[in-house]
C-alpha cells in the first residue's frame, strides 16, 4: 500500500514525527513523508503517531491501495529517487 504522512506539531516537537516517519516512509517536504508500507508497519505507524500527539497536533495519513493510483509529478529534485537506489 502506499501512503502519504502529513503533521503538524509544535515547532519543537517536529523531529518527533519525523524520526518516527522515516522508520517507515521516504521524508519528501516538510512534515511530509510517504512511500510504500506493509499493512503491518501501517498499524503500528497509526499507533505510534496517536501516542506522539499533544493536544492541539495533529497528523493526516493518506492511504492508496496502489501507487498506480497515484499521478506524482514532482518540479526539481525528486527527494524519493535516493531511495530507490539503496
């Protein structure tokens, strides 16, 4: 399934969800990360993110079955092409 992580905390807490998102997912822009994860690791994401939010964050997690389903198109540098490469 692929997926696209949007948040939204506190300033000083940003690095939180960015730490936890990359364990899962490619980080793209700013406080966005996405990328293919397994049903599994999905579960666990949703669970970690709920326990990381303070009142007043939030965090959107789009799901697409496939990534066929998505049209990208990405201006300039694509920060996923260094993630295929590894």
């Amino acid at each position: 399934m692929y997926v696209v992580m949007v948040y939204d905390l506190e300033a000083d807490r940003t690095q939180k969800a960015l730490k936890l998102g990359r364990r899962y997912l490619t980080h793209v822009q700013n406080s966005v990360l996405e990328g293919e994860i397994s049903e599994g690791d999905l579960a666990t994401l949703k669970n970690e993110v709920d326990d990381l939010l303070n009142s007043g964050e939030s965090t959107i997690i789009y799901e697409l079955s496939s990534d066929t389903l998505l049209n990208r198109t990405v201006y300039g540098v694509d920060p996923t092409e260094d993630q295929r490469f590894l």
